[in-house]
C-alpha cells in the first residue's frame, strides 16, 4: 500500500486538538519469541499505527500539543547489515519525509531525549498498564526529570489514557478507512464463497480451512483478523471453537467465522451451510430464523439508533422463532425477560470493527446510555442459535449451531453491508454450492 502520509497527520493533528495541551506518548508492539530463535509474524499496536502508518517494530510515537505542537516518531536505525537478514528499515530520516512528522530520532536516543521532551509539560497522555516494560521506562523518565525540581524543571502532574481520545476518533472511519474496509470485506467474502464450494463429506475442516486462507493471501490480505472457526456438526455449539480438525460428516452443517486483515483492517464474517449442499429440515428451520433475525439486526443498524438496538431486533425475532419451534415455552416477553433463550443464544449480537476485530470505542456512556450509532461507525450483526443436546430440546435439532454475520457501515441515509458478496440464503446456498 503506498503510504498516505496526509491521512495520518491529519489524524494526529485532530489528537492534538483534543489533547490541548500536554505530550503524549504511543509506543507500538514489541516482537514476540515463538521458540527458540522463530518470532511470531510481527503485527504493529493499533493506536501507534493509526496515528503513524509506521509498521516497523521497535518505535514510539510522541505527540506534543500546546502552543508549539510537533510530533516526533523513535525508531531503529538505517542498518544495511540488518536489513541483509530481516529486511528493509526506513531509518529516522526517510521516516520522517515519508510520515509527514515534524522529527525522527533513533530509538536508542529515548532515554536521552524523552526527559527532555517530558519536562515542563503540564500532562502526560500514556496508556498506563497496557505494557509493563513501557511502564518502567516512563516511570524511568518521569522521575529523571523530577530529580530536576531544584532547577525550576517540572514534571507533568497529570496522567490521562490517551487511548480514551483515539478510541473516540477510531469510532468514525474515514474514507480512506472505509476503502480498505470494502477491500477487507470483499476478500472475506470471496474466501467464505470458496470454502462453501469445496466443502464436501469426508472432507477435514483444516481442508476447508485452507481454501479460505488461500483466497485471502491470493488477494493480498496480510493474516486472517483473528484465529479461523471451522465447525463442522456439533462443534459448531462450541463458539470458540478453533482445533478444526475434525471429519465433516454428510448431513452436518458447517459453521465458518473467518476473516482477513488487509493493511490493518480486519473484516470479520460468519457463515453456515449443509456439508453435502442441502439444508435437512430442522436446519432450515432454525437456519431461516436465524437469517430473519439478522435482517432484522441490520435493519436497525442506522444512524440515530442507540448500539443495542440491533441486537433488540434480533432478540425479537429469535425468541418467537424458539417459541414456535418448542425450544422455548411462554410468551416473547417473558423468554425475553427471564433470559431463557440463553440456552440457545448466549452471546450479543455485535461488536465495533476496524483495526482491532473487536475494535476501540465504548459501546456506553459514563451515564449507563447506549452510544448512538452514526455515519462512519463500522459494526457486524452476528446472531445465533446453539442446540447443544438437552432433555428439554427436541431431538431433531441436537447439534445444530448456526451463526450469521456480516459487517455493516452506518451511513447518513441508514447501512452498508460491506459482506454482502458473502452468500446466506438458503436457495442461494443450496444452488451454489449444487452447481444449478
């Protein structure tokens, strides 16, 4: 992706704006040993990359609000020799002509430089405690420049999360964000396309697995968002479910929640399907209940809605469609009240995406009010139904775990279904993966 210098800094001034006055400081992720001498593949802190495009480990971003505003990004240096065995590096100068920052420093100059940058700014805006080793060297920094109380050099007296200000800017992407989100979804949607037509009985689910996973590197995504779900049959009732080494046996349904990462930006979708291509009854039963309540969901994912207010719709639609089938007994409003559709949906009905697949931003007020949703905020809608065997369940729909989930943009006129090229209907199912 060729680097959007303007998109970024143009997020870090609208940060400085809300800081006011003070200095804050974003460090990325560290590396992670795997064994021995194997790293983990590298995946950047998503609050750093937001306010950087900077995708190289080892690198802190500081951010200076006030009357002389600037910002400064750390990190390693230009090193031919390295970069012989782990690749290229930018280095402090491309670095800085490249991001649109104001400086850019070696990392090996942060304990030099960051008592002095700390010194005489009345706030620090860190994210204590989402890093002990960060921690310590901030304490580290902070009490270098107390020990110069004698000169007249003060340290901030107030620490603010800093995460609280970015999440608030997270929650409404840009266009630039809703691009990549499109691409995000699309490629998702295409892999979740493939793995329904090759699924087939006696097939593993780590087989299936892997046709998905070719369709998002053939297409460029980076990683998969988050760890793939393939669940054939009843490990479809186990919602995180993710060995996805078991046989897929005719007659079983099978239950994909997979999605793919693309420059930061995950997509995340869930889709369920016949093993052998065809819906049995009591699967199309509580299949179509569950896709009822989904359309319901995203018909209520609009602005000016509060957040659970989709998950309202689907609750709506899902407890009548278990009273009507016997799974649950007495009116809507008490299987409702007494919760007694958990048995069968246990979890809400979505979640804020972006750069995180559980992405930054509140769902309440400090109040106790439901956030309203509006234009740029991204979302999925991911209703369910698990029938686990049970005394008081009909038997016919033992084992049957049914999950769809798409993700949604909140525009000014009502939604975007970013997944909509994912097929869900029964027919369309039953005729694509048939080949009629």
């Amino acid at each position: 992706m060729a680097i959007n210098s303007e998109e970024f800094k143009r997020r870090r001034q609208a940060l400085m704006a809300r800081m006011g006055d003070g200095i804050a400081v974003i460090p990325t992720s560290p590396e992670a040993i795997r064994n021995r001498d194997s790293h983990y593949p590298y995946r950047f802190d998503s609050y750093f990359y937001y306010l950087t495009g900077f995708t190289e480990p080892e690198a802190l971003l500081v951010v200076i609000a006030g009357q002389q505003p600037k910002t400064i990004l750390f990190c390693r240096d230009k090193d031919i020799e390295r970069e012989i065995w782990d690749g290229f590096r930018f280095g402090p100068d491309a670095a800085k002509t490249e991001f649109a920052l104001d400086e850019a420093y070696s990392i090996s100059q942060i304990d030099t430089l960051l008592p002095q940058l700390l010194a005489n700014q009345p706030t620090l805006f860190y994210s204590l405690g989402a890093d002990a080793i960060w921690d310590a060297k901030v304490t580290q920094w902070l009490n270098t420049v107390k020990m110069q109380a004698r000169t007249g050099v003060s340290a901030p007296d107030t620490m603010i999360d800093i995460r609280q200000y970015v999440d608030a800017m997270r929650l409404i992407k840009s266009p630039f964000e809703i691009d990549l989100m499109r691409r995000s979804a699309n490629i998702a949607a295409q892999a979740h396309n493939r793995a329904m037509q090759k699924a087939a009985p006696g097939k593993m689910e780590y087989e299936i697995e892997a046709e998905f996973l070719h369709e998002f590197y053939r297409h460029g995504a980076q990683a998969p968002a988050y760890t793939s779900i393939v669940a054939g049959g009843a490990n479809a009732c186990t919602l995180h479910y993710n060995a996805n080494n078991c046989v897929l046996n005719d007659g079983d349904l099978l239950l994909i929640d997979a999605g793919c990462e693309l420059h930061g930006y995950a997509s995340d979708i869930t889709r369920a399907f016949p093993v052998n291509g065809k819906f049995s009854g009591p699967q199309k039963t509580l299949y179509e209940i569950v896709l009822a309540a989904q359309l319901a969901a995203i018909e209520a994912a609009k602005p000016g809605n509060h957040w659970n207010a989709p998950h309202e719709a689907a609750l709506d639609v899902l407890a009548q469609g278990f009273i009507d089938e016997k799974l649950c007994h007495g009116s809507k409003e008490a299987v409702i009240e007494t919760a007694s559709y958990r048995q069968f949906y246990m979890h809400r009905t979505g979640h804020w995406l972006g750069l995180d697949v559980h992405d930054a931003g509140e769902y309440k007020s400090k109040a106790g009010d439901w956030a309203i949703l509006e234009a740029g905020n991204a979302l999925t809608v991911e209703p369910g139904c698990y029938v686990r065997p049970a005394e008081n369940v009909p038997e016919h729909f033992w084992n049957i775990g049914i999950r769809i989930e798409d993700d949604v943009l909140i525009t000014s006129q009502g939604n975007e279904v970013l997944t909509q090229a994912a097929i869900k209907s029964v027919a369309d199912i039953e005729t694509y993966m048939q080949g009629t």
